[in-house]
C-alpha cells in the first residue's frame, strides 16, 4: 500500500505541471478546451524563458509530446518547454477547424477563424501569461498537419518550426510550401513524416512534397523528412516525435563525446571560440539564453590541456566568471593555466582562491586545498 501510495504521489508531481484551461474565444464565438504544460522550474527560476509548443489535435497529441519533451529536458539534451494543446476532437471539430476553400486552398469559414484564433488571440494570451523565449513550433497530425502548413504562406511566419505528422496537403500546398520556404528571410525548422502503411495518397503526396522541399536551397531552412516504411497511420505519430524533437533542438544539446572527438579534438586552436560559438548558435537558433555547461567546461578544458594550448584557459575562466562569478570555476580555470604554464606560485594563490569559494560541479574545497598544496612544494627555494 506504501509503495502504491508512494507512486501516486510521484505521479501527481510530476503531472501537477498540466492544467485544463476553458478559453473563451471572440474569434471563434466558443469555448475551447485548452491542456497547458508548464516546466517544472517555471516557479523556481522566474528569470527563465521558454520555447511555445503548440499542439493541434492536443487531444491526443498532447501526451507523447510532453513525455518525449520531459525525457529529453531531464538529460538536457532539450530546453523545457510550454506546451499549449488545444482539444479538437469534440463535434468533430478538427475538420471545422481546417476548413479551407478547394479552389483557392486557403483557410475559409470556420478555418479562417481558427488560424486567427491561433495567431490573434490563443499565443497572445500564452505569452502574456508566462515567461517565454521568441522560439515557436507548431505540430500536427494528419488533417492538422497540413493545416499548420498555411503559417507558412505569411511573409513573415509566426512559428519558427514544424511538425507535420502524416499530413493530408490542401490544394496547391506540395507547390506553395517549396515556394515558401526557398523565400524565407528568418530560420525555419520543417518536419514531416509518412507511413509505409497510410493511405497510398497520402504518401504519394508526401513524397512529392519531400522532392520538391530538397530542391530548396536556402540555407535558412533547416529540413528534415521520415518516411517509416512499417509505421501506420497512426504508429508515425510515435515514431515522428522524438526525431522532430531532436531535430529542433539539435543545437541545444551539450557537448557529446562524438562532438568531442569529430569536431573539438581535432581543433589546433580556438577552443574557446567554439564554445562561444555553440552557445551564440543555440541563442540564434531557438533565442534561449542559458549559461555554458559545466560538462562543457570541462570538455573545452580537455582540450586545451591535451594539445597544450593553455593561454585558452584565460579566455575559459572569463566565461567562467561570467555564467559562475560566484564559484570556484574562473579561479580553478586560472590556476591550471599558470600550473601547466610551471608558473607554480601564482597557480598556488589561484588554487587558494578557489578553495575559498563555492563547489562547482565535481571541483571542490578539499581539491582546492590539495592542488594548492602541491603548488607550494613545486615552487622554486631562493
């Protein structure tokens, strides 16, 4: 019973993040069902800001991609994110929803309203309401996800990636969204996916769309397409998420041993111009500002002291300074120079210093000490 107790309790925390909001909307002249996700640091950092994942179909969309988001965020191979899935199952309203006139193939009626209500109202309210980073992406399966393609047809789009899951394409879209997207002035993330087991149509279209898309060379698109040839209609959905995901956020992720060994290991200098460069990328990519990675740190600094390029870690204990002034870390960057540099008395004060500052990561106090210590033997009697 304790343990049953125990995992309810788990399972409420970790879910007491998603609420149910009842949106009354001018545009639509209804109330929609909205399911909110929130961070789970959200309260805890209020300085933090956040990408916006909106979710058609939320109904049943809304779970695996606040799952894989929650996965990937725990590893911090993912920025947490706010997840806003509007219900559309109810009265069939996924299909009112995405009406669209079949001559012009554009948003009419009921559609129309819909795309306003999105644009217009739904993520003014959102980010009005919580702190967010200027980073969109919008997702959808089937009928939504050709829907979503229409934000692609305003000259300056709102969202800044895609995830058409499965999409049945409105008339004249395998045209106009190669069009688009060879136009575009600002970055955009594009994903779509197919199943070997849909409906023949829907993968001849895809397909076609997937030729013509890589025809695109605008250096602007970032573009990616699946095409699982055992998923069906519906098993896509899974398969889809986690390498949408990845593919967004690619640049978030900290620095891996692959990333180490193929592209840092290799560099005969600008170590640090790398991180730089990494952490300017994920800022230009996804507009999030976070502070460097101390596993970062230390993969930059193994660098450094592997092909003996110490005057590095200077520039690394500026940024040190920067994202920890509080810690340890700038001292402790310093101190290795001047010891590798064989400076050992001014490595014995920097490692000193350190020692009176707070831990960070796996450098501690007593480390401090020790390295402190084994300056002041090196140093030179008069």
């Amino acid at each position: 019973m304790k343990k049953l107790l125990l995992l309810l309790l788990i399972s409420a925390s970790v879910f007491s993040q998603k609420t149910v909001i009842s949106f009354d909307s001018k545009v639509l002249g209804e109330s929609r069902e909205i399911t909110i996700g929130l961070p789970s640091s959200l309260t805890k950092n209020p300085n933090k800001k956040y990408p916006i994942l909106i979710l058609l179909d939320g109904d049943y969309l809304f779970d695996p991609f606040y799952s894989a988001l929650k996965y990937g965020s725990h590893w911090d191979e993912m920025p947490e994110t706010i997840i806003v899935g509007i219900s559309q199952n109810k009265n069939n309203d996924r299909y009112k929803d995405c009406t669209f006139d079949q001559e012009d193939g554009v948003p009419s009626g009921k559609g129309a309203q819909f795309f306003e209500f999105i644009g217009a109202e739904l993520l003014p309210y959102i980010e009005q309401k919580y702190p967010v980073a200027p980073f969109r992406i919008i997702a959808g399966h089937d009928t939504t996800a050709g829907f979503l393609n229409f934000f692609l047809y305003k000259d300056n789009p709102i969202f800044d990636g895609y995830i058409a899951l499965g999409s049945e394409l409105a008339p004249y879209m395998d045209d106009r969204i190669p069009e688009k997207l060879s136009k575009l002035k600002k970055p955009i993330f594009y994903y779509h996916s197919n199943g070997g087991g849909d409906i023949k149509e829907i993968q001849k279209s895809l397909k076609n769309l997937d030729s013509k898309i890589k025809q695109v060379t605008n250096p602007l698109l970032n573009y990616r397409f699946d095409n699982f040839a055992g998923a069906t209609h519906f098993s896509l959905v899974l398969h889809s998420i986690p390498n949408a995901l990845y593919q967004i956020f690619d640049s978030y992720k900290p620095i891996s041993a692959i990333e180490y060994n193929e592209k840092i290991a290799i560099l005969s200098s600008g170590y640090v111009d790398y991180l730089n460069n990494k952490y300017d990328v994920i800022y230009k990519n996804l507009g999030l500002k976070i502070p460097v990675r101390i596993n970062d740190f230390k993969a930059i600094e193994t660098a450094i002291l592997k092909n003996k390029y110490y005057s590095d870690l200077d520039k690394l204990a500026e940024i040190a300074n920067t994202h920890y002034p509080k810690s340890m870390l700038g001292d402790y960057e310093l101190g290795l120079m001047y010891e590798n540099m064989e400076d050992f008395k001014k490595a014995a004060k920097r490692y000193q210093t350190a020692s009176q500052l707070e831990e960070v990561g796996d450098l501690t106090k007593n480390m401090m000490m020790e390295k402190y210590e084994d300056m002041t033997i090196k140093i030179p009697k008069k």
